[in-house]
C-alpha cells in the first residue's frame, strides 16, 4: 500500500486500536502552496505535569504551529502580533535581507502589539528550519517549525514526522536568568558534579587545552564539564511530556522521515530511535552523505532529519530525546496499526550521553563550498565561568568585518566548562576543521563547540548586513556571547 493510500484510510482504522489525539503540529499537514501566508504569534494555555501555564503560540491560519512552504518559492508572509507584548521573530535557517532577519533593532524595530509586518524574500532551498523569538520570550515557546520542503520531498513515498524539542519551566525567563546570576547560585545547583570547581577553572584552562588537544584523558582533580546549568520542570517534545506523548500512525514495512528541531533554549539531547536503525540525510536543513546509527546528538538551535525504515510487521517505536548528562527524557511514538503502546516514564534508568564531535567529524556535505583559501580568517576565544555568570566571544584579529565576496574562516576555541552551539545568522557556513584536523565536514548554521575544544568553519560573503553570531544556549547569548560580522558599508 502507498504512503498516500495508507494515511487516507488510516482514520478510519485507528480509532479502533489507540486514542490519537488531534494535533495541533505539522505532522497532520501538506505543504502549502507558495504565497501570501497569515502568520500570528498568539498566548494560548499549555498543560504540563497538571498545570496549566500560559505560553506563547506560533502558526498559520489553520492553528497549527508553524509553517510549510515549497523550495524555490518565495517567503511571503504578514506576520501579526496578536498579544500585548512587543516581540519579533528570527527565520533561523533561512537566509533574508539583513532587515527582515528578526534581531530586535538590528536593523528592526519590535513588532508592537496589534502590528502587522510584511516578509517577501526567496526561501531558498529545501529543509528542516524553525522560527523564534530572538529575546527571552524564546523561553516561553515563542518558536515553531518552519519546514521547506524540494519537488522531491513531494514525490517521495515517505511520511514525514516533525519534532519540536523544548526544555519549560514554570518560572519566567527573568527569573531564571535572575537565578543563574545571582551569587552562589552554582554552588547550590550542584549541576553537573562540578559546583566545588567553579571558582578554580580559569586557572587550569590552558593545561586542559593542551591535554584535550593531544588526546590524553583528564587527571583527578581537574575541573569538570557544567553540563545544566538550569533544572527546567518539564521537557517537551511538540508541546508533551513523555507522559502523555503525541502518538503518531505509521505504515508497516514504511519509511518515515523524522525532521527534529532542537528548540530548548538551555539543553541539549541525544535523538535515541531505539529498536528502529535510521540514516541521519540531513543537518540544519542541509544533506550529508548518510550516517547509520541509533542515537545522534543534537545541541540547542541544530536540526536533524532521520530516515527511518520501518520492518513489515505491527510495533511500537519511541523515539527519545535524552537530556545530556541527566536522565530526563521525552519524545514522540510511532505506532502501527494494532499494536500495544506501554506507558513510557519521562525519566530514564541512565543519564543521556555527553555530547562531543564525534559524528560531527564523520559527517561530510553533500555539496561543500568550493575549494578556496579564505580571504580572512578570525581567531575567536570563547570564555566563561558559572560563578560570574559572564559569557563572551574574544577576537584576536579585532572585529569580524568583511567584505562582500570574501571567504572567511571562524576559527574557534572554547576555553570554558560549558558547551557553546555558535550560530551565525543570514549564511550557511562548513565546517571545515574539528581539534585542528581539516575534513570535508557538514553545511551547517550552528555548530557545537565542547569545552576545550576547537572547530573552524568556513562561509562565503554573499549576504551584506551586520549579522549576529552567537552561542544559541539563550543565557550565554543573553549575557554576553554574542558578536557581529560585519560587512563594510552595511550601516
């Protein structure tokens, strides 16, 4: 049976097996068709763990969150502020005019409330993106899919499921910042084993360098990784705990293509397909010759499309998001028809792995950048500490400005305990070396720098503006780690 025929006749069937509730997410929808699209951002009331709290909303005309366009096509959208606060949203993936990129006063104004605005850009080419608030409202689920979809994604028999991860709390995003910041606020989280260590890291930094760099393992005693620096009450996974997770029909003997979006504004997960062996095709939107496996790791703002192929029989499949360094979880399950779908806890009997570069040295673009030396290249430091709370990019060859048809190389060196995903916005850049070996690596947006570690990627200056670059662990950017490339005579 085709894909097609199969989700046709299945809402008749499922009623039968397992309650599906409706979904208010992408996984139900079909591209639209290119054009002028009404997109609102809205409040709406969520239910986590019992409790209701009030969340931002992110959607089209039909309600459900997000947006599905067509490769080639245009961005054409209004966007209207249907709350009473001012907010604004960053295309995160996409690459637009430097004036509709969504940075507040960079070079646009906040979309006041009640305000409509209009986007027309070309949306480019195919891939799994999102859309988000670029301030603290981030943290209250102002974000959603922004799915593009090739002529050959259409024709493929292959059902798409789409993932939107998020880490909730209860507590608004002042308040948590307020929290981290406040003095002794470490020493009490006890996150990540390493609260005795906070004061004493700088001083040992660049001996861990030169151990990371030539392979050794670290000694006892040494400063450990901060891995969580926020304790959120809930982990959600398209708006649900694994609790009460969103149930998603599948064929058997099908393919299925997950399109997950990291969304957590401080945490990172491992994607865990359990039983079921995918291809990871794609990152941030881009394909990669496939890479076989269970588990990917996935840091805040990345996206991961999956390929799965399901056996001929009936099963349960969940896929999990584990929590890195700590053993809460979430996720989806895919369910064939007929079968039995046991209750899941939200949290697991083992910690979810520490994310490294592991799979990103293995992964290798489908279309690199042409071979070309870089007309300039920046040597940037990433610095920190939990203790001051303080996180900012240094740079030793002075501001990052470029020159329209410049190849540039960002060279960067974490010289902090926490992991730091850097995104640059309005380009697509590759990485191009990973702990000073060059590879042939992904085209990406973001890319996760591990303490101590060193990563360099590679763009071309096609699209003038002053464009944020920034760790996208929403605190970090918030208090410091964020810097600018500019292109000359763009303000």
């Amino acid at each position: 049976m085709q894909r097609r025929e199969f989700l046709k006749t299945l809402a008749v069937g499922t009623a039968a097996f397992v309650p599906i509730v409706k979904s208010q997410w992408l996984n139900n929808a079909q591209a639209a068709t290119n054009g002028a699209t009404e997109l609102s951002i809205s409040k709406r009331v969520l239910e986590v763990n019992g409790k209701a709290a009030t969340v931002f909303g992110l959607g089209a005309a039909d309600g459900k969150s997000g947006l599905v366009l067509n490769a080639g096509g245009d961005f054409d959208v209004n966007l209207l502020n249907q709350t009473n606060e001012d907010t604004l949203i960053h295309w995160h993936g996409l690459t637009p005019p430097w004036g509709m990129d969504g940075v507040p006063d960079n070079p646009a104004k906040l979309l006041t409330s009640g305000e409509t605005r209009h986007y027309l850009f070309p949306v480019g080419q195919g891939g799994t993106h999102w859309m988000h608030a670029h301030t603290l409202q981030e943290q209250t689920l102002l974000a959603a899919p922004l799915i593009v979809r090739t002529a050959a994604d259409l024709a493929r028999d292959e059902q798409e499921v789409v993932i939107l991860l998020h880490d909730f709390s209860f507590k608004t995003p002042e308040e948590l910042l307020a929290g981290l910041k406040a003095p002794g606020a470490t020493d009490a989280m006890g996150h990540g084993g390493a609260s005795d260590h906070v004061r004493t890291r700088m001083q040992s930094m660049e001996g861990m360098h030169q151990q990371h760099m030539s392979g050794s393992m670290a000694m006892p005693g040494m400063p450990a990784m901060d891995l969580n620096d926020i304790e959120y009450d809930a982990y959600l996974a398209n708006d649900r705990t694994l609790d009460d997770p969103e149930i998603v029909a599948v064929e058997k003997g099908g393919r299925v293509r997950l399109r997950i979006i990291n969304g957590a504004t401080a945490t990172a997960f491992t994607i865990d397909t359990g039983t079921l062996p995918g291809d990871l095709i794609a990152v941030d939107g881009n394909e990669v010759v496939p890479v076989s496996g269970a588990r990917f790791p996935i840091s805040m703002g990345q996206r991961l499309d999956i390929r799965l192929q399901l056996p001929p029989g009936s099963g349960v499949f969940p896929i999990l998001a584990l929590r890195e360094g700590a053993k809460e979880r979430t996720g989806i399950i895919l369910t064939t028809q007929g079968a039995n779908i046991s209750k899941l806890n939200a949290s697991g009997t083992e910690s979810g792995p520490v994310l490294d570069l592991f799979v990103e040295e293995m992964l290798v673009a489908t279309q690199s950048l042409a071979q070309r030396a870089p007309d300039r290249t920046y040597a940037l430091t990433l610095t920190g500490d939990m203790a001051s709370y303080i996180w900012e990019i240094g740079s030793a060859d002075g501001p990052m400005k470029v020159t329209t048809g410049n190849r540039v190389e960002l060279a960067m060196r974490n010289m902090s305990m926490m992991a730091h995903p850097m995104h640059l916005h309005g380009h697509h850049f590759q990485v191009v070396a990973v702990n000073g070996k060059r590879i042939n690596g992904a085209i990406r947006d973001t890319v996760l720098v591990p303490p101590m570690a060193e990563v360099a990627v590679q763009f071309d200056t096609t699209n003038p503006g002053r464009w944020p670059f920034h760790c996208h662990h929403l605190y970090h950017m918030a208090t410091g780690m964020m810097s600018f490339v500019t292109y000359e005579n763009a303000i």
